[in-house]
C-alpha cells in the first residue's frame, strides 16, 4: 500500500489517501476512525498511517505549529539580519585591510588565506551542522555557531602572527557555516511555509548588501580606528544577538530524545567530516596554484589534486556505508528538488561572484576609478540583486510557485550577463549601470528559490540536511570557479598583453599587479594596454555566461511544488 498526495490546483488543500491493492483512494482520515470504531480493516494500515504521519513535509505540519507574533517576532528577525550582516561583512571585510595587516605582520605570504580560510570553512562545515541540527537542540547549536563565530572575531582582533589570523578566519567561517544554517532551520519554525519566500528574500537582500559594502566599510574602520575594529565590532553585535536567541526563540525540540549523548555524537559522522575538510582544503590549495604559481602538470599542483582525489573518493565511500546514517543520506541526495536546487544554487552563485569579482578590478584599472568609486559602481549590481529576491520571494508567497521564477531566472541571466562582457574602454556610464543593475535583478530573482524548494518538500526533520545541501553548494561553486577565473584572467593577460609588454606571464601579472604591467608599457600605446586588459576581463566573464546557462539544468529539474499547500 502506498501513500499519494491529491491536489486539484494551486492552493488547494493536499488529501492525505492510500491506494489499497484494488487502487481504491482511502482517506486516512476515516481509515483512522474506522480504527477507533473497531471495524474491520488491513491490520497493517494504521502502522502505514503512523508512519506516513513522522514524514510529514514542512508544509504539511502548519497547522500544528504555534508560530512567534507581534514584538517577539520582530526582534527574532531583526536578531537573524544582524547576524546576517556580521556574515556579509566578514566575507569581503578584509579586501580593503590587507595592506595594513601585512605591514603589522611583515608578511604578505598568507594573504590569500585571509579570505579563502574564512570561506573554505564556511563552505566546509554546512553538512556537519545541518546533522547537529537534526539531533541536537536547535536553539543550542545556534548558540554555539554564534558563540564560535565570535570567537573567531576575538582571534582575528588579537592576533599577533598571520598565522594567528588564518586561524581566527578559519574559526570565524565555522561559526558562520552554523550560523547561515540555523538561521535558514529557524524560519521553518517561526513562519508559516506560505510566507517564508518573502522573508528569505530580504535576508537575501540584506546579505548580498554587506558583502558589497564590506571593502568600504573595512576601509573606513581601517583609516579611522585600524583594522582590528573590523572584528571587535562584531562582538557587541553578535552578543546582543545571542542574548536575543536565548530569550525570544522557543526551542520546538530538544532534539532526538530516543537516543543517548554519545549515540548522537556516533550519527555525526565525524570520520566523513575529518575526510571532507582536508579534501576540501587540499582541492583549494591545488586551484589556487595551478597556471598562476606553478603550471598544471608541477608536482606542486598534481600532488593536492590527487591528495583531494583520495580523500573525497574516501568521503563517498564512507557515505555509502552510512547509508541513511551519513552525514548526507541517500534519501536526501536522490531527492529531485534537492539535486535541482544544488545545481541551480552553484551555477548561480558562482555566476554572480565571476562577475562582482572583477568588476572593481575593470573599474579601476580600465576605467580609472578610485577603489571607493568602484564600491559605488557595485551599488547597482547589489540593489537589482535585492529588488529580484524581494520580487521573488512576494510573488512565491503570492502564487505559491517558485519554479517560474528560477525559469525566467535562467533564461534573463545569460543574456544580461553576456552584456557585461561588452564592457570597454568607452562603454558609456548609462550602459554601466543600466547592464550591472539588470544583470544582478536577473540573478536575484531566483537566488533563495532553492532555500524555499527545500523547505516545501522535504519532511521538516530533514530541512536542515536539505539546507546544508543547498548551502555548501552555494558556497563551494564560488571558491572554486573564481579559483577557475583567475587562471583564465591571467592566462588571457599573458596572451594579450604580450605585444605590448614582452616576456609577459602571469606570474609577472600576479608579481607586479595590473597597474605595474602598465607601467611597464610604452607611454603611447597605454590605452591599447587598457583596451587589452578590458578583453582579458570580458574573456573572463564568459565563464560566468556559461554557468548562467548551466542553471537552466536545475530550473527543468526541479519540482512544481506550491508554498501555499496545506494538510486537510
């Protein structure tokens, strides 16, 4: 006997019924009371019943939820964007500190580390929380992704060495891999399904903001108090916003009570995670190198791709062997919306920071704008990202679907994307901001979709396996595909530029940066340089181009599943 659901159109209620062998509808409803009353039936039925009633979909439990209102409500969402904000900022806050932190250091061997260090963990840990959250108290793991996040902060303030400061960065992104997953986990409890895409779609926004005005902020925290105030503001914010958790979110569970302390630690799966960060950090280092320090085929860039080769292959099998006790379970991994969404949420994400990555760099070097200039010429970008998340996130509340909205999402973004690429040397300022505010209203349009596809069909026990999911891929396709730009961008400087500038590499280009390489050009063939650097840049971006049309993939894949569903 199987278990179907039967809607008649959008916004129906869903009929819970059971086929029996003669493919007869039975409503569970009246199953049950036939139960109750005595009557005959299938002896097997009611175990059916009670067993479908634990796999419930999120959206099928509403009406058995009490959700916060009124002040409470207010402040525990005013708590998730100040949280939100504290991410963004960290993510790109030290773009515009570097310097001052390597003059305090001596040091600038560790530079990339600053960055990649907070986002390799942030990244690395999504699956590790996503199961702490299944079985442990969600409110208590929040807390101490927030507690961690802010030690993190309290390392990278007081750091002595670099070293210490990678540290601090590693220890920052943990807590902001728990923080970015509890906060997502916590919507499912304080919002009804119905009206999650709109609240997910300002967060979004509020995000996307911070990390855009990060570098300005960092640079003006640096010139006026020195970069250590990067991150000591982080510590009256984030313990405000721990003490606001603690007081205002009503824990629905302790967790899984049917199961002893150290049970729980067994189910983390820590072996998988000893496997996946290293893999992880060996796959980072080798992309990091590759065509810009050494060439492809050196030992030094073989060697961590066959380290991660080993290590994830590792991972996978210990996967397997978990079975549904892995820290990805099989039954989540083959869900269709699940598998959509991740594609969908990586080609996007990736796409979009492809493009933020290098426009500054087209900004100021092609164009001649000043770094705070450039800032204000991502403003663009960033508010038509935020309309977008704010237009989906209403509109999936309103017809209840999110499918139509990742369709025109990957149909508008290869075509918008593919204008940035006609960036030059006099592109007029209209087309600049006109293309830019398009391009991100396109991306943003359906960026949260796949948060909110996930919360629509997977039972509310697994949301937060589902969400991490989601949530590593959207922070892993970055890492890698601007590791993936980078060798592009250099590789077609190299090409370019050598008729210019001979002997030219890209281990020239990184040693002396763009403005050097101009500087080494003859005085009267300095606009043909900028002319050079601005096709290199655009030759970049049509790896951005590309991953837009990859989402495509996901938007067919994924479900039709309406938000507005509910249990009769």
């Amino acid at each position: 006997m199987t278990t179907q659901t039967i809607t008649s159109a959008p916004g129906d209620d869903i009929q819970l019924c059971c086929l029996g062998e003669n493919g007869v509808a039975i409503d569970n409803s009246k199953a049950n009371d036939g139960i109750k009353a005595g009557e005959g039936h299938d002896p097997s039925l009611h175990e059916e019943n009670t067993k479908d009633s634990k796999t419930r979909s999120v959206g099928e439990t509403e009406e058995t939820n009490e959700y916060p209102t009124g002040l409470k409500f207010w402040l525990i969402i005013l708590t998730m964007t100040a949280l939100l904000i504290l991410g963004g900022l960290d993510t790109n806050i030290v773009a515009t500190a570097v310097p001052s932190i390597t003059d305090d250091f001596h040091t600038v061997a560790d530079v990339g580390w600053y960055s990649s260090g907070f986002r390799l963990c942030t990244c690395a840990f999504q699956f590790m929380f996503g199961k702490m959250y299944k079985l442990f108290s969600i409110k208590r793991i929040f807390m101490l992704a927030n507690a961690i996040f802010l030690v993190g902060s309290i390392l990278c303030s007081t750091a002595t060495t670099s070293a210490m400061f990678v540290a601090g960065r590693a220890v920052t992104g943990v807590g902001f891999a728990g923080i970015l997953g509890g906060l997502y986990t916590i919507l499912t409890y304080i919002l009804p399904l119905r009206r999650r895409p709109l609240f997910c779609g300002v967060l979004g926004g509020v995000e996307s903001l911070a990390v855009i005005a990060a570098p300005i902020v960092g640079g003006t925290l640096t010139q006026s108090l020195g970069w250590r105030w990067c991150f000591w503001i982080n510590l009256p914010i984030g313990g405000v916003s721990l003490l606001m958790i603690f007081f205002l979110f009503s824990d629905p569970s302790p967790g899984d009570t049917s199961i002893g302390f150290r049970q729980k630690i067994v189910k983390l799966d820590l072996l998988s995670n000893l496997l996946f960060v290293p893999a992880l950090t060996s796959l980072f280092i080798a992309f990091s190198w590759a065509g810009i320090k050494y060439p492809w085929d050196d030992g030094k860039v073989i060697g961590p791709l066959v380290t991660f080769a080993v290590l994830i292959a590792a991972f996978l099998y210990n996967q397997h062997r978990q079975g549904d006790a892995a820290a990805l379970p099989p039954r989540i991994l083959k869900n269709r919306s699940v598998i959509a969404g991740a594609i969908f949420g990586l080609c996007t994400n990736s796409a979009i920071n492809v493009l933020e990555y290098y426009l500054p760099t087209y900004y100021q070097v092609v164009r001649g704008y000043s770094p705070s200039e450039s800032g204000y010429m991502m403003i663009p970008i960033v508010v038509g990202a935020t309309i977008g998340m704010f237009l989906c996130g209403s509109g999936t509340s309103t017809i209840g679907y999110y499918t139509p909205f990742m369709l025109f999402s990957s149909v508008a973004m290869p075509i918008f994307a593919g204008l940035i690429t006609t960036f030059g040397v006099r592109t007029s300022f209209a087309r600049l901001i006109m293309y830019s505010g398009v391009s991100g209203f396109a991306s943003g349009v359906a960026f949260n979709a796949p948060i909110t596809a996930v919360q629509t069909v997977l039972p509310i026990e697994d949301a937060s396996l589902g969400l991490s999911i989601v949530l590593f891929a959207q922070n892993f396709g970055p890492a890698v595909f601007i590791a993936i730009a980078q060798v592009i961008s250099m590789n077609q400087l190299a090409t370019n530029l050598v008729r210019v500038v001979p002997n030219i590499d890209p281990a020239t280009i990184q040693d002396n940066g763009l403005t050097g390489i101009i500087g080494q050009a003859p005085a009267n063939r300095s606009m043909e340089v900028l002319g050079d650097i601005g096709k290199s840049l655009s030759e970049t971006w049509y790896l951005a181009v590309g991953l837009t049309c990859a989402t495509l993939i996901g938007s067919l894949l994924m479900e039709w599943r309406s938000v507005k569903q509910k249990s009769a």
